[in-house]
C-alpha cells in the first residue's frame, strides 16, 4: 500500500505544539515527552533516520525551516486512529495535497474509488504494527503568514520524492521519538 504518514504543522492553530511545550516549562522538546498534535503526518520509518535538511526536501517544509530545530513524534503507543479522524492527503510530492490542482479525495472518487474504504484500509495499514506507526515533525519555528509548504524534492537521483501522506483531523497523543537541535 502506498499510503503512508507525512507532516507539516498544526496550521490551525498557528502555534506548534514545540511552542505550547515550552510554555509549560521546558526549554526544548525530550525523547520520550509526550505532547498532542493534529495536520499532516506521514509514517515513523519514511523520516525518523533522516537530517533536518532531508526532512525538509521530503515532506515540502519551507528550505532552512527545520534549522532551529524540531522534533519528529510517533502517534503515542496504544494509540489507534479511525477514518473519521483523517483525510487522505496524497504525497508530499504534492503541497496540501492538491495533485495538479485536485484534492486527491476527489480524484480518487472521480476515478471510481471509494474514499471511505481506503480511509478504512489506511487506519488498518497503521493498526497492524509491524513499525507501521503514524508520525510527523514539530518545527521549532513557528508557521508565520506567507509560509510556504513546496512540493517535496529527490533526495538524490534515482530516489523517488516526496512519501504517502495524511491529515489528522483531530489532536491525538504523540511521543517525541527524536529531536534535531539548531544547526
């Protein structure tokens, strides 16, 4: 299956949940910290080995976005999601998931699919274990109007772009599996 798990930030709320752990006494994001986040995610294994800079080519973050830090997250152990709770979100090779201008939930119904079923399928994917979990990334600096989210870049030639990405709809429990400091 080629879908998977990609983030962004939570735009919604125009204040990341590195930010909102701050206020809470820390000065930076730890392994192990649990902290809850919703927007664009992708799948644990497609970024957690990755530099802040690869990071930034594969899932669409503005360039130099991640050099004063952020934290990839894992959806918290236990943790389960449901159809309801996301949307498909095509691939980071496409921004917003918008591929060539169509939002890929009505591509795919125009092309006969059933959305709700692969929304289905998606939820079991990440449900069957096998290090298939749902995560994103936290930057530390915090979406500002006139942001831009490009399309995901090769990391290399020969190297597809771009990994399957997801839009969780509501705040779930994650759990900080790795932090990029400043660079």
């Amino acid at each position: 299956m080629d879908y998977l798990l990609a983030l962004v930030c939570d735009v919604k709320s125009h204040r990341n949940p590195v930010e909102r752990a701050n206020n809470y006494g820390e000065t930076m994001l730890s392994v192990g910290q649990q902290v809850s986040a919703s927007g664009y995610f992708t799948m644990l294994d497609f970024i957690e080995r990755l530099s802040a800079s690869d990071l930034e080519r594969t899932l669409g973050f503005q360039p130099r976005r991640l050099t004063a830090g952020c934290a990839i997250v894992a959806l918290a152990t236990g943790q389960r999601l449901t159809s309801s709770e996301i949307d498909l979100a095509a691939s980071t090779r496409w921004s917003g998931g918008l591929v060539g201008g169509l939002e890929i939930k009505a591509l795919l119904a125009e092309r006969g699919q059933n959305v709700e079923q692969l929304k289905q399928k998606v939820c079991r994917f990440f449900a069957s274990g096998r290090g298939r979990t749902p995560a994103k990334v936290l930057p530390v600096i915090d979406h500002t109007a006139g942001m831009v989210y490009p399309d995901a870049n090769a990391l290399a030639p020969g190297i597809r772009s771009g990994v399957p990405q997801f839009r969780l709809l509501v705040p779930k429990p994650f759990t900080v599996v790795r932090v990029h400091g400043a660079t």
